[in-house]
C-alpha cells in the first residue's frame, strides 16, 4: 500500500515537472518530428515495395525459364 502511495506521488511530481519546463512545447517538436519521419518512412517503403516486386518478378521468370529449358532437355 505504502509502494502504491509513493508511485502515486512520484508520478504526479514527474508530471508536475514535466509541465513545468515546458512539456507541452517539447512534445509538439517531437510530434512534428515524427511527423516528418513517418513522411519519409511511408515514402521509402514504397520504394521498397516497388523494388521488391521487381526483384520477384525478374526471379519468376528466370525460374519458369530454366523450367522450360530443363523440361526440354529431359525430352
């Protein structure tokens, strides 16, 4: 009971803290931060994609390729 009384209090200093020196500016310039990164994460991943569907399909057809020429070469 003690622990949960202390945690209580500690968790309203920090927070009294927190607003104290200016957690509200701090926490829009992180928010826009991440903002930004979320931006170019999103962008970068769709490169990602794209090549990696290209990378698959080259694979594809190199594999039905040699299929082909392997089935013909058992006939």
């Amino acid at each position: 009971m003690i622990k949960f009384v202390l945690g209580v209090i500690v968790g309203i200093v920090l927070c009294l803290f927190f607003l104290y020196f200016g957690g509200g500016t701090t926490v829009k310039k992180i928010g826009e931060g991440l903002s930004d990164t979320g931006k170019k994460m999103e962008a970068l991943e769709g490169v990602m994609k794209k090549e990696a569907d290209e990378t698959l399909k080259g694979v594809k057809q190199k594999i039905f390729k040699e299929g082909k020429s392997s089935s013909k070469a058992t006939q």
